[in-house]
C-alpha cells in the first residue's frame, strides 16, 4: 500500500522545519518566502480547478511561523495571501502571524499601502489584535512544534 498525500506532505513538512527549525537565519528568509509562494500557488491553482497539487497547508503554516519569528512588516501580505487560498489555508495560517512585525508597526504599514488587500487584512487584525500577546504567542508556538 503506497503513501498517500496527507503522509508526504505531513512529511515534508517536518523535514522543512527540521532543516530550518522556527527561527530561521536571516539568509534563509527568502527560502522560506518561496516555499510558501510555491505553496500559495499551488492550492490557488488547485481551487480554481487548474491545478493537481494541493498546497501543503502544513507546510504553509510552518513557513508563516518562521516569517513570524523574522519579524519582517511586508510578510503581513504574503502570509494573508496565504490564508486566503482555502478554508484549509485559513485553518491552518492563524491571523496572528500576519502580526511578525508587531501590531502597531503592522498597522501603520498596511495603512501606509492604501489598497483593498492592506484594508482586508486591518479588518482580519482587529479581529486578533485585543487578545493578541507576542510573548505568549511564542510560546504557544514553541510548545506546539515543541522546540527549545
């Protein structure tokens, strides 16, 4: 009996956190972004019936999570683009780590942008940002993946 799809991208996906781990090396960001951009399109073409890969939105989530942890404010976008490609997507992708770069510097960013996109995601981030807590949310996420 073969592996199915769930297994392997179950799999790769701990593969690519354990290569990587949660904090990734800044040179290792753009790594990163292009994983989750591969699986953004992925799941997108499935969805519109164009494609026959599904994104891996496990690996989706470890990818946010590490963009999370680099902290970098344009990340906000990439990782609502990811959100958006499925119900899954959205399952898997929190809101809150489109919030790498803190609330406040998040919000003045997206506001800064003035398009449809930033205005969707300051509505996704009121939503999140009252209970919202960096520290704790960090160790929700270490324990989660229980790293050190």
């Amino acid at each position: 009996m073969g592996m199915d799809v769930d297994d392997q991208y179950e799999r790769d996906a701990d593969q690519h956190l354990a290569v990587y781990g949660l904090r990734v090396a800044p040179e290792q960001v753009p790594i990163v972004r292009d994983v989750l951009i591969r699986e953004i399109r992925h799941e997108a073409d499935t969805y519109a019936g164009r494609g026959t890969i599904s994104g891996n939105t496990q690996l989706m989530r470890i990818c946010a999570v590490q963009l999370w942890y680099a902290g970098a404010v344009e990340d906000a976008l990439l990782v609502h683009r990811a959100r958006r490609t499925s119900m899954d997507a959205t399952g898997a992708v929190d809101a809150e780590l489109m919030l790498g770069a803190g609330v406040a510097r998040t919000k003045e960013y997206l506001a800064s942008l003035c398009t449809d996109e930033a205005r969707q995601i300051l509505d996704e981030i009121t939503w999140v940002e009252d209970s919202y807590d960096a520290d704790r949310y960090a160790a929700f996420l270490d324990m989660y993946y229980r790293t050190t």
